[in-house]
C-alpha cells in the first residue's frame, strides 16, 4: 500500500525556517517523480517544487525559488523540503505527491 507521510510543520516568524519531510512507503522513490504542493484557505492547491529521481533535475515555483530547496534520501525513502526565509504568504497546507496518491498534509504558519 502506497502511502505518504509529512511531518515538519509549524508556526514560525516571517524570516524563518522549516524542514517538512515526506517519508514514502509502498514504494521506492529511485524511479519516480515526487513533489511538493500547498494549499492555503481558500485557495486552490499549487504546486511548489518536484524532483525527479530518475535524473535528479528539481523545479521550483517561482514563488519559492532561491529560498525553497527540495532534496531526497533514497536510504530513508524520504523527500524534504527545506524552507528558508519564510513569509506570511507561505502560510498553508503543504502535501507531498507521488502519481495519484497525496499524504495528509502539514500545516505550515508563518506570522508576520
């Protein structure tokens, strides 16, 4: 059974940083392609970045890019996103993705 699961959220300050991590199971993420989506109350959900594990290439929103970074641990099966200088407009829930199957989702505030 696929499943995905995020963790890493919370409340920071505007200028912080969080670490979201979405562990994978039912599944090697070598092959696949995994990304990072969000959605923040009453908007409709975005895509935020992907990584390609067959070749490594990674994509970014231009919303997040130069302070977004995703990477993987193939070891741990698990995709992180590491999120720096934080703004209010990145307060949501941010899910990770893999074909059709989406995690829970973890709340990420960021107070001004």
């Amino acid at each position: 059974e696929v499943q995905l699961v995020e963790s890493g959220g919370g409340l920071v300050q505007a200028g912080g940083s969080l670490k979201l991590s979405c562990a994978a199971s039912g599944f090697r993420i070598d092959d696949f392609a995994i990304g990072w989506f969000r959605q923040a109350p009453g908007k409709e959900r975005e895509g935020v970045s992907c990584i390609s594990m067959y070749d490594g290439i990674t994509t970014y929103a231009d919303s997040v890019k130069g302070r977004f970074t995703i990477s993987s641990d193939s070891a741990k099966n698990t995709v992180y996103l590491q999120m720096n200088s934080l703004k209010p407009e990145d307060t949501a829930v941010y899910y990770c993705n893999y074909m059709s199957y989406w995690g829970q989702g973890t709340q990420v505030t960021v107070s001004s």
